[in-house]
C-alpha cells in the first residue's frame, strides 16, 4: 500500500508525515495542526497499520485504544487480502 500524502477525513484534510523517531510510539495525530505523523523508521507493514490506527482516531476519537487496534488490523489485512490496496 502507498501511504497518500493527504487524506481527506470527515469534513478534514490531514497532512500525513513521516518523522524520524517518534517518542513512545510508531505513529501519532495532531488534530490541532491536521497531521498524522508517522514513525519513518518503522517497517512498511508498522506504517501501514499506524496509518489505519490513526485514520480511524481522527473519525472516531473517544474509541478504546484495544478497540481502534483490532480495528485497524482487520481492516488493513481485508483490504490487502482482497486486493483493495494498491
């Protein structure tokens, strides 16, 4: 999968960034600057689930950590299983 360099979520365009080491985590989001930073040094896979993770943080703030986890990996490996990705 390709991680855009913009994404559109809800009425919202966010920045998306990769920065070299990101403090206790692989990704995180700016709701305030409309960024999602992502960790650059973290594998592609890594990348891609922090990008989900932090998609479905941005439509859906007040979901359970856990929650946004199982979220984020069912997602990214239906949409790659089916081909949906490109």
């Amino acid at each position: 999968m390709i991680i855009p360099k913009k994404v559109k979520i809800g009425a919202l365009w966010y920045d998306i960034g990769f920065i070299a080491d990101l403090p206790d985590a692989e990704a995180s989001l700016s709701h305030n600057q409309l960024k999602l930073y992502i960790e650059e040094i973290a594998k592609q896979g890594a990348q891609e689930l922090s990008f989900w993770h932090e998609v479905l943080h941005a439509g859906n703030g007040e979901m359970a950590e856990e929650n946004l986890d199982w979220l984020a990996h069912f997602l990214h490996a239906f949409l790659n299983e089916n081909k949906l990705l490109k």
